[in-house]
C-alpha cells in the first residue's frame, strides 16, 4: 500500500492526495483518511481512494503539513478491515519540492 500527493508539471494536479492499496477495494465503504481530528472521505476506483472535492484535498494536505501521522482505514472487496499508519515526517519540505520541480 502507498499514499501519494501527486503533483504533475503539465498542471493537470496539484497537491492531489491518493491512496493505493494491494488489492481491489470495497466501493460502498471507501478508505477514510484521518490527521488528528481531521477526516477525509474518499471515493473507491478499483484498488485506488481518491479525495472528490479539490476543497477536501487541499484539507487533507494542509492537516498532513501540520500532523504528525496519518491513519488509512479500508476495507478489501472480500470485506476484510484494514488500518494503516502513515509518517508525516518530511511531508512539508518533499511537497515543497515538488512544488518547485511542477511549475
């Protein structure tokens, strides 16, 4: 499993958080992204959770910036529930780089 905040130099995202799992998904219960007291839902493509509202991932993003950690809570499409534990250590400065490459 992977968390990305994709940026691309063409522009076509910016600071676009995602989630990549090692099996497909379940879509009627989507991976949840918690910082804190934070939460983001996401919605479910295959074995991908993406955030739907740009104002959400800007939200989710903003909370990694200042959060220490970050839960990812999934659950497979054979329904198993699975919980992961992100560092936050070295988000800012990786975010302000790829800032700086994107233009």
């Amino acid at each position: 499993m992977y968390f990305f905040v994709s940026s691309w130099a063409n522009g076509a995202a910016r600071e676009q958080p995602s989630f990549l799992a090692g099996y497909e998904l379940r879509a009627d219960n989507p991976p949840r992204a918690s910082v804190g007291s934070d939460r983001v839902g996401m919605y479910v493509d295959e074995r991908e959770g993406f955030v739907e509202e740009p104002r959400e991932e800007a939200r989710l993003v903003d909370a990694m910036r200042r959060g220490a950690t970050m839960r990812i809570e999934a659950v497979s499409a054979r329904g198993t529930n699975t919980a992961y534990t992100f560092s936050l250590s070295g988000v800012t400065a990786a975010l302000r780089q790829a800032s700086e490459l994107c233009r």
